[in-house]
C-alpha cells in the first residue's frame, strides 16, 4: 500500500491482537500487524513488510502503554522464535487465549460459540521453567534456539520456559561443542522422577569425553542418545527415562510423545477422568501416544484400546501397562484411519472416544467412521484450535458440543490446548 513504506516509521493505533499475539493496527481497513504490542497502545512502528492486502511491523517507541504490558525477563525474547507473549500480563493471555479459541471456532467451524460453555483458561502452576523437553540447535560452536521463522541462530546462555536443569546443561555443553559435529541436542526431563535425557543428533561419532563431561557430577542424567539418519543409537546408560502422571508412571522413549507441561497435563487429564463414568465401559483412546490416558482412566470394569502409529510409542505403552499393573487395557500400533474401518466392520460397541491428535487434527474419512460409529460420548483434546474447528464442524450434525476448556499449556507462547466434550443427540 501506498501510505506505508517499508523502512518507514508511523505512529499507529493498536485495536486489538491477532490469532498468533501479534497486535493489530487498521488504516482504513488495511491491517498492520506488529508483534510485541497490546490493545489499546500508541506506538511508533517501522514498517518491515508492505503488500496490497496487509502491512507489517516493528516497535520502535512505546508512546502510550498498555496496563496490561508485563516485564520482559528474557534477553532474548525480540529476537527468539520461543515466546511470544511474554510482554503481556499472564491473566490477559489467558483471556487471550480463550477469545482466540472463541473466534477460530466460529471463524474454521461455524461453531456458534454463544450457545456453548466455554471455560476460562485454566492457568499453568508454572509460568517459566515449565517445559520438560527442549530442542536446541548448534551451529558453528554457537548453541541456542532459532530466530521467528527462521533457520537463524540465536546464541543463548539460557532459555526462560525449559526446566531448570537444561540450562544447567547448556552451560555444560557449551565447553565441548567445537569440533563435534553436533547440530541438534534435544533435552527431556521427569519432573517427578528426576531422570534426564540427551539425545546429540550428529553424523561424527560422539568423543567419550563428552560423555564423561556431562555425566561428571550429574546424576540425573541417565540416558545419553546419537541421532544419526533418523535411528537412536544408546551411548550411555538406560534406554529410557520415566515420568509420573497423576501417580502412574510412565516409560518414555527417546521419539515417543510425552506432554512438554508435566503438571498442567495431570490437570489436563484430571479432566479427562471427570468425563467418564461408571457406565462407560468400552472406551477407544485413539492418538494414545506412550498410552498415558488409557492406563489413568483403566479400571477393571472397562475395555480400553490405545492407538498410535509410532512403533515406540506402542512398545512403551504395553510396558506402562505392565509397571502399572493394569488389565483390560489393549494397545494397536496403526493409523488410526486404518484401525476405524476394521473396528466399524467388527460392529464393536462403543462408549466413548478419546480423539487426541496432533496438529493437523483427524483425517476426512476416520471422521466420517467416528459419525458411523456414534459412540455417546467423544472427548477430543486439541492443540491446534483451528483444526479442532474444522473437525467440529463435521461432527457437530451428531453431536452436542457439552463444553468446551482451554488449557495453558505453552505459558507465554500464543498458543493453546483444549479439551472438548461432545455427547451424542
Ligand atoms: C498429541 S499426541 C497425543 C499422545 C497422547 N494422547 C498423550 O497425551 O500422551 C498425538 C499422537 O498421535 C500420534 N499419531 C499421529 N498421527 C497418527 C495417525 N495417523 N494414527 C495414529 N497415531 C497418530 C503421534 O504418534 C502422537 O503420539
């Protein structure tokens, strides 16, 4: 557009923020969207990027200031591609997160948002330092995370969302990364059980003094990893570290999926539990992952089949069944889009569904089987609000939206997890 110059600077309005926490500003009704500013600010912002339909933006002056703008306790923050919102007082995040989830839903699904409960935003008990796993890249001897969606690297000495021992780790690290080889190192932890994992993704093989480096003095560590073409190769220690959720615990693999918010995912789940009664007794727990629903909400009364694709994530499944002691639990490696027409051929009665997918939510056709199979009760846990909308969408001609909960379970990024009950008209 014309008014706007890219390497210009212009003092505009902020009128409210967009879908991923960047504030908007409106000439006309031509948008100019600038991250790291909140409703109601003046600020003085330079132009980055002009096109017809839309401008963007940097702060360069804050003139008037939000009540809302909150201390920024991260060096790294404008240029990291991490946070997102950490300029911005939790509770209106929160509110945030909750109107995002409001307005995609009717925006992606036609959901009419009036007519359902939605729940505030249930709060994370930690704001910083809840993250129990981290992938931090290494590129010329320099370690840390990459700039906003970029390959960019951002030398940081820590990191204000991972669990305080990766940042005890990164000081570590630093003094052995020339000459290594390494490209990636990715970091889980166990909360509960103390247990920490290292996974060093390089081609060269990892010098023993590494090893002997990182372990000195370190008890927690006690699974060093080489990701190497796509395969785990064990240097040192066990296979596995264990996490605890809602006092089961739980193996994990070095590729198995496992929530990055330890206690707010027991929250998460506590939810889940609430959602089933005593007459449910055939449940599907589909996108099961290491297993993690089906082994917390398992009883001797109930049939439960867990389904994941990743062969791992199975394995460790069938052994957290065994280190839980628990029955009548049966877990199926397989695309959930394979495993519905075979159930829906055996005419298996069902009583719920779980739907727990990743981002890019349930395919068309295991939809269409979901709406053949008619179970009374679907739970779906999303942490992409626009596919859940989309997914509603196709399920709503069936089912009654019941309620609707966002959870925080990425504190200071934009982005937001949910839990949705469905229950059959
Ligand atoms: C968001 S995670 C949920 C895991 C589990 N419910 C938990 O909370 O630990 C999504 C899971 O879906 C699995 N997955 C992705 N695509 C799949 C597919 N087409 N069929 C079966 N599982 C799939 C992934 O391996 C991952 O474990």
């Amino acid at each position: 557009m014309d008014e706007f110059k890219e390497g210009k600077n212009y003092k505009l309005s902020i009128i409210r923020q967009d879908h991923n926490g960047r504030g908007i500003a409106k000439f006309n009704r031509y948008p100019i969207f600038i991250p790291y500013t909140l409703p109601g600010e003046l600020i003085e912002v330079k132009i980055t990027k002009s096109k017809k339909n839309y401008a963007e933006g940097l702060p360069e002056k804050l003139i008037t200031v939000s009540k809302n703008r909150y201390k920024i306790s991260c060096d790294y923050f404008y240029a990291c591609g991490g946070c997102d919102i950490m300029h911005q007082r939790y509770q209106d995040g929160l509110s945030m997160k909750k109107r995002n989830l409001m307005e995609l839903l009717y925006k992606f699904g036609k959901i009419n948002v009036q007519l359902i409960k939605i729940n505030d935003t249930v709060e994370s008990d930690d704001i910083y330092n809840y993250r129990n796993k981290v992938t931090f890249h290494v590129k010329d001897n320099k370690i840390g995370l990459y700039k906003y969606k970029s390959k960019d690297l951002i030398n940081i000495n820590e990191c204000g969302i991972v669990n305080e021992n990766f940042n005890k780790f990164l000081k570590i690290i630093k003094k052995y990364l020339t000459n290594s080889g390494i490209s990636e190192i990715t970091l889980r932890y166990g909360e509960y059980t103390d247990e920490m994992m290292v996974i060093f993704k390089t081609t060269k093989n990892i010098d023993e003094k590494i090893i002997k480096g990182i372990t000195k003095n370190n008890e927690k560590i006690k699974s060093i990893y080489q990701l190497k073409s796509n395969k785990y190769k064990l240097l040192y220690g066990e296979e596995y570290i264990h996490e605890k959720l809602l006092d089961k615990t739980f193996r994990i693999s070095p590729d198995s999926f496992f929530q990055v918010n330890t206690k707010q995912a027991e929250k998460l789940f506590e939810n889940v539990l609430k959602y089933i009664d005593s007459k449910d007794k055939n449940i599907l727990d589909l996108y099961c992952g290491i297993g993690v629903i089906s082994i917390i909400i398992s009883n001797n009364k109930r049939n439960i089949i867990g389904v994941d694709i990743v062969d791992s994530a199975i394995k460790d499944a069938n052994i957290n069944k065994e280190i839980n002691n628990v029955k009548n639990v049966k877990f199926i490696r397989e695309d959930v889009s394979n495993v519905l027409p075979v159930i829906k051929k055996a005419n298996k009665h069902l009583d719920v569904i779980i739907l727990d997918p990743p981002r890019t939510g349930i395919d068309k056709n295991s939809l269409k089987i979901i709406n053949e199979l008619l179970p009374k009760k679907l739970i779906y846990i999303s942490c992409n609000p626009v596919t859940l909308a989309r997914d509603l969408k196709d399920l709503k001609t069936n089912y009654d939206i019941k309620e609707i909960t966002p959870y925080d379970m990425f504190p200071l990024t934009h982005h937001v997890e949910s839990i949705s009950l469905l229950v059959r008209k």
